[in-house]
C-alpha cells in the first residue's frame, strides 16, 4: 500500500486547490445547511468514484478517439456551471426581497432558508455529482495521474485498493470544508453579507464554466 502514497499525495494537494466543487460545498454549506454542504460532499465524492474508475477502465482513450462525445460532455458541463452560477445569483436576489419569511418557519435553526426533507438533500448531492462530473478533463486528469504515480504494472488488487482512497481522501476534504463553513458563526457572517458573498460565487461559477467551455 506504500507504493500508491506519492499517488494519493498529489491527489490530495489537487483536492485542495479550491476550484468549483468547493465553491458550491461551501455556499450550500452557508447558505442552507450543514448537513446539505455534506451531502454535497458525497455528492462529489460520488462522481470522483466515477471519473476514478473510469480512468481505470480505458474511459479517458475512449474520449481521447471519441473527439465529438468529449466535446459533447464538455459543453454540457460548462453550461452546467453557468446555470448554477445564474441560479445561485437569481435565488440570492429573491431572498433578499422575501427577507422576513423566514420567522414564518421557511429558515432553518440559524435563519437560513432550507428546503425540508430528502428532496432538498437529494438536490444537494446531485449538485455536488453534477459540477464534479461536469469537467471531462477530469478522466484525463485520473488517466495521467494513476498511469504516472502508480508503479508499473501494478496488480488488480492495488488498482482496486486505489480508488475507495481517492475517493475517501476528497470525501473527507469536502466534509471538513461543510462542517467549517456549516457552522452557526459562518451563518451569521453569511446573512449579513449575503448579497456579496452570492455575487462573488456565482460570478466565479460561470467564469469557470465560460472558461471549460473555451478551453479546448
């Protein structure tokens, strides 16, 4: 197992890097809840298990030969960002306008509108899955990564092994970052700079997907 160390090192520093998976943990996790910023972690961690296996699997020749399918899952991932960037813009104006409905019972224990039950955690993760599994670069990524770090014809069970770490290793990460950012002070913080705080993410999320969308 000490041979995949280098591996999951340099997975790790990728994982770090804040990019839009953080970005839409850390406003789920403000503005709605904790316990939504971690389902969008899982949600995330669910599509690294796909990019992961399917780099394990060939995934990244077969889009390497299969130009148009690329491009097809590239410009429906970059569109993907710019949706959330408007969306996280659009919702942030409405409820600034609809400010007291809160009191109503809408809001959560910190005052932050939530949306009750499976539905709204279910919406979390599949955010999380979709902005992960909106970037086709990321088989790529995999693909250079497991061929480059892991040791040369490394057996199926090391390969097996490499996976459920890589995806443990983002999954805590992203909890980490839910739990901080969840937290009833970053609540506070973030009802009082709301307006800015949902400008500034939703601009970066169509600058990255207006960047996937130009970067061939």
């Amino acid at each position: 197992m000490l041979d995949v160390l280098p591996l999951l090192g340099v997975w790790l520093l990728a994982v770090l890097t804040p990019g839009p998976d953080f970005v839409v943990v850390v406003q789920y996790a403000t503005s709605r809840s904790r316990r939504h910023g971690a389902m969008v972690a899982v949600g995330v961690s669910s599509a690294v298990l796909l990019w992961a296996t399917g780099s394990m699997l060939g995934l990244s020749v077969l889009l390497a030969r299969l130009s148009w399918l690329y491009e097809i899952v590239r410009l429906a991932g970059a569109g993907y960002l710019v949706y959330l960037g408007v969306r996280t813009l659009w919702s942030g104006r409405r409820a600034v306008r609809s400010g007291a409905q809160g009191a109503a019972g809408g809001n959560g224990a910190d005052g932050r509108p939530v949306q009750p039950g499976p539905a709204g955690l279910l919406r979390a993760w599949r955010v999380g899955f979709l902005t992960n599994a909106a970037n086709p670069k990321a088989v790529a990524f995999f693909g250079s990564l497991i061929g480059t770090l892991l040791p040369a014809h490394p057996s199926i069970e090391l390969r097996v092994a490499v996976i459920p770490a890589m995806v443990a290793v983002a999954m805590a990460w992203f909890l980490v970052v839910a739990g901080m950012f969840g937290s009833a002070p970053m609540a506070r913080l973030y009802r009082r700079v709301r307006r800015w705080i949902d400008r500034v993410t939703a601009a970066v999320l169509i600058v990255l997907g207006g960047r996937l969308a130009l970067d061939r």
